[in-house]
C-alpha cells in the first residue's frame, strides 16, 4: 500500500481516544488494588499473627525492601508503554531488586546447607501463592498496559513480571511461615527471577501489536503492524 | 535522537485534535511528519532501499495509530513521536536480522545461457551427435524407453502399452539408459 494511501485511510473514520492518565498515578491505582487484594488473600489464609511474631528484623527489612521493589517496577512498567518518558525507573526497580536479594542473604545464617534449602518442599505452597495469586494481579496490570506495551514488549512484561512477583512474595511471606531466610532467598528470589524472565520471553506475544487496542483499520494491514502489499 | 525541525507545538494541538476523532487534524499531522520520519530512517538505514525505508514509515506511521492513546497532551509531542520511531527502528533491525539468519546466500553461477560454451552451435551439434550415437548403441529395452519417454515424450502409462512393459520395468530401463548415456557422453568429451 503507498504511504499516502495509508495515511487517507487511517484518517477516514477515526475514532476518539481518551488519552491515559498519568504512569504515576496509574501505578498508584494498580498498587492500592494490588495491596487490598494481597491483604485479603493473606487475611483468608489466616495465618497473619503466627508470622509476624516468629519473624527478627531481618524478616521485615527483607518485606519492606520487596514491597519497594514491587512499587518501582510497577511504576517502571506503566512509564515503559508512554514513549519518550525518562526510563530512569527502570534503573531504581533494577537496583531494588538487588537490593531485595542483599537483604535476604544477609539475613540468612552463614552455616546454611544448600541440601536443606533445595529439599524444602514446603516452599512449593509459597511457589503457589505467587503464581496462582499473582494471576489475578498479572491480569489486570496486563490488561492496563495494553495499549503501549507493543513498544517495548519484554521490558514491559518483565517489570510487571517483578512488580507482581514481589508483591505476591510479601503476600507469601505474610501467609506461612519462613524461619530460614535463605530458603526464601532460593525459593522466593528463585520463582521471581523465573516470572521475569519467562515474562520477558513472552512479552512479544501477551504484547503483540494485533493484540493492541485502538486498531480500526485491521482490515488493510497485517496483524504485526506490517501494511499488507 | 532529535528533530529541531518538527514543529512540537501544533504537531501536539493537531494529534489532540485527533484524539477526539478529529480524522482531518491526524491525516495533516501525518502528512507533516511523514517527510520527517522518512528523512530520520534514511538517516539510520543508510543501506535500506526504497521499499524497505516505506515499509519501516508504514510501520511507524501505524504504531503511532495503534499508541496514539499514550501521548499526553500536556507533554511536548515530538519526543513521544522520535521514542515510536526509535523502537520500531529497532524492530526493523531485528526482524532483519532474523531474516537473514534463515536465508542462504547463493553465490552466482554461471547460468546455462550466460556461458559462451552453452550458446555454441558447433558445440551443440557436436553433442547431439554423440547423443544420437550413444542412444543408438543402447541395448534394445534401454533405446526403446528412453525414445519413447524422453523423445516423443510419452506419459509412463502411455509408454507402458506401446511397449508392451510394465511401468516398474519402464523406471528401471529408463534409469539404466540414463545411467549409460552419462557414462558415455562422458567419455566422448574427454
């Protein structure tokens, strides 16, 4: 198709678009969503007491620096689908999920036996409450950075990936019992690492440009943003 | 990346204009950065022809379709519109490379028409000749199948009833002769 055609045809019959809100303001929202759905989740599981009071200062400087991480990785997510916005965020999400795993391996005893930390299996129930609690999350944040995400698929998908993953962790932490840091170290720290990158991985196809919204004239191009010939 | 060129300005008014449906107010904001993109894209793909540099525009000129809910109006518009072009320009270059892991690069050979040799009538003489020589010393089956599939150019079947054969020993004498004839044209040349 000539580019002057194209541009005739995009014109004919646009619709109007509400632009979106700020990134801050929409990480808020999803954040706020994401706390009040976590607090219930944790709440339901009614093991909220039992965890608080067997865990040292360790156990919560670890919980705020992943709630930190989670923070920054959602706003990084919701400024990579505007483009021309600073990316600085990327920068302080990647260092606070640095900084996350410093503080669980500081927390950890320097004695710790790796054979013990692999074998415990009863992380396999925090392994679920990431994944299968951190569907819902990962949803809604996807259906939200949908329209801008096409741009940068895997950084998009990867800091949603971290931001769910780190919030799910806290939800996991607050629900069930975890004496050894360095087991969480391996098993939470281990589970986020591998949400991101699957999530990166597979950005290109949750995010592809056929999946976008505010697409009206599917009918002469391609699927992939490509002008059919 | 930059562009002191592009008027940021009303290139913003016209693309808020099209954010409420305004289709006039987007086709001018589209003619007036389609010069500017493409000049950009040259810029970059210094070794793009002309198809490829429309193709990458295009991308473009549809990825700010596909986003043009993410500009906001109260941000300057042309660094919105560079960030669209840097990353599709950079999608150009994967999906190029992509391509060219897959395909195989076939050096020219010389073609049978290219070649002095092959448009040489002497030459070609010579080797019907030697080929009508060669089909005559084969054995009576072989000379038979390879006149009957090969120079009147008779379907298997067709040459099945002529001869009286069967199709399996049709494939079989046609292979032999073929595999006769090579060797001998062979030998003549040398």
């Amino acid at each position: 198709m000539n580019t002057n055609d194209l541009i005739e045809d995009l014109g004919r019959g646009l619709e109007p678009v509400t632009p979106l809100r700020p990134a801050g303001r929409r990480a808020a929202a999803w954040s706020i969503g994401a706390a009040v759905y976590l607090g219930l989740l944790v709440v339901g599981m009614s093991a909220v007491n039992t965890r608080a009071g067997g865990a040292g200062a360790g156990f919560w400087v670890s919980q705020i620096a992943a709630v930190v991480m989670g923070l920054l990785a959602t706003r990084a997510a919701f400024v990579s689908v505007v483009p021309g916005l600073p990316q600085r965020s990327r920068v302080w999400a990647v260092v606070a999920a640095v900084l996350w795993l410093g503080t669980l391996v500081a927390a950890s005893p320097r004695d710790f036996d790796w054979t013990t930390v692999l074998a415990a299996s009863h992380e396999w129930v925090c392994v679920g409450f990431i994944l299968v609690g951190g569907a819902p999350l990962m949803g809604v944040l996807a259906v939200m950075l949908r329209r801008g995400a096409p741009l940068n698929p895997a950084t998009t998908a990867a800091f949603a990936a971290l931001a769910v993953g780190a919030l799910a962790n806290v939800g996991a932490c607050m629900s069930l019992q975890h004496a050894n840091n360095a087991i969480t170290f391996a098993w939470h720290g281990g589970i986020v690492l591998a949400l991101v990158g699957v999530a990166a991985l597979t950005g290109h196809f949750v995010f592809a440009w056929s999946a976008a919204p505010s697409r009206s004239i599917g009918e002469n191009h391609a699927g992939d943003g490509t002008p059919r010939r | 990346m930059t562009d002191a060129l592009l008027p940021s300005d009303s290139l913003g008014e016209l693309m808020r204009a099209a954010q409420q449906g305004d289709g006039a107010s987007y086709r001018e904001l589209l003619k007036t950065i389609t010069p500017r993109v493409r000049q950009i894209i040259k810029r970059q793909r210094g070794f793009a022809g002309i198809a490829e540099v429309e193709d990458l525009l295009q991308d473009v000129l549809l990825s700010v379709h596909t986003v043009r809910s993410t500009y906001d109006p109260a941000r300057p518009f042309v660094p919105w519109l560079l960030a669209i072009v840097r990353n599709r320009l950079v999608d150009g270059a994967r999906r190029y490379a992509r391509i060219s892991r897959r395909e195989i690069h076939v050096d020219e050979e010389d073609v049978t028409f290219s070649e002095p040799a092959t448009n040489d009538d002497i030459g070609e003489v010579e080797d019907a000749a030697a080929l009508h020589a060669a089909v005559r010393a084969l054995p009576e089956g072989q000379r038979q199948a390879i006149e009957l599939l090969k120079l009147k150019e008779l379907s298997l079947k067709e040459a099945a009833e002529v001869s009286g054969t069967s199709v399996g020993a049709l494939k079989v004498a046609t292979h032999r002769a073929m595999a006769t004839l090579r060797r001998t044209l062979s030998k003549t040349r040398e």
